[in-house]
C-alpha cells in the first residue's frame, strides 16, 4: 500500500480544494489517503529575524516530516489574487528553511480549483513551474473550473468530460 498525502492549500475551514485533494487522492488503487489541515500547522510570518532569534518551527519541522512520509503528494491550490493563499505560502516559508527541496524528490499531482471559470489556474501555472525546483516531481496537473457547478460532496466531479479528464491523468499516474 502506497500512502498518499493530500490537502487543500488553502486555511478555510470549508476549503473547496480540500475537499478536492480528498476526492482525488481517493481516486487510486492500493493506496491509504491522510488528509492535511493547514490550520494544524499555522505559525507566525516566516522573517529571517524570526528564524534567527527562535529556529524553526516545530509545526514546519512536523509538516516537512508528513511530506517525507509520503509515496505520493496531492495538492489542490486555492488562488489568492492570482497566487498562493497566504497560509499554504507561510508554512511553504518555513519548510524550505530545512530543505529548500522542501519536496523531498516526492511524486505529485498538483490541481487547483475556485468557484470561477478559471479554476485556479494562475496558481496551479505557478505551482507548475515552481515545485520541480523545490523537489516535487510533477506527474500531472489538473484544474476543476467553476466547483460550485461541477462537484457533489457525495458524487464528486459531475461534469463527465471533466471526470474523464481527470481519471485520465490518475490512472496514467503508477504509484
């Protein structure tokens, strides 16, 4: 069994893109799925004075070691103006300070979704481009436009062309 670790990186307590990675992550075989809250690992605003005057966080020390123990990453971005929410890009800040391939060589799958038609895909581009050089091995990409229309809690993804889109990339990716 390989062990999958999802989140939405995002901190709203009813966050669309968790529930996103969640039912992603789900979608492979022979696979245990854990589930992360960014609101578990909130600490203050990364400085270097901060990080000189009290080391790194535990919680960004606990964050970097649940990636580590990861087969697989899944990740779904909610796009702040056009980029990272401010809480995932925060405990991003801290993490890289123990290993600026803060990814650990780790296989991903990286989506973004928002009630828009764009789907996030500003910040799934950035992400795109960003993760291989902080160790994310991307093994797809995908954006899920308008969530409001096109995902049930209980059904998931309805839109079939754009659940066809998606099982594409999944069973495309071997963990």
């Amino acid at each position: 069994m390989k062990k999958i670790i999802a989140f939405g990186a995002s901190s709203s307590k009813h966050s669309i893109n968790k529930q996103l990675a969640t039912y992603v992550a789900n979608q492979f075989e022979n696979s245990t799925v854990e589930v992360l809250d960014l609101n578990a690992y909130e600490m203050s605003i990364y400085s270097v004075d901060r990080e000189k005057e009290n080391g790194i966080p535990q919680l960004a020390q606990d964050f970097y070691a649940k990636l580590g123990s990861a087969d697989f990453i899944v990740i779904s971005f909610a796009e702040h103006n056009g980029n990272f929410s401010s809480a995932f890009k925060n405990i991003l800040d801290w993490a890289s300070r123990i290993n600026a391939k803060t990814f650990q060589e780790k296989p991903m799958l990286l989506l973004a979704t928002s009630p828009g038609a764009r789907g996030g895909s500003s910040v799934l581009e950035i992400a795109t481009k960003r993760f291989p050089f902080q160790g994310g091995i991307i093994k797809g990409s995908f954006s899920l436009p308008s969530f409001n229309d096109n995902f049930d809690a209980e059904k998931g993804i309805t839109n079939a062309e754009l659940k066809n889109q998606l099982m594409e990339i999944v069973n495309s990716i071997k963990l």
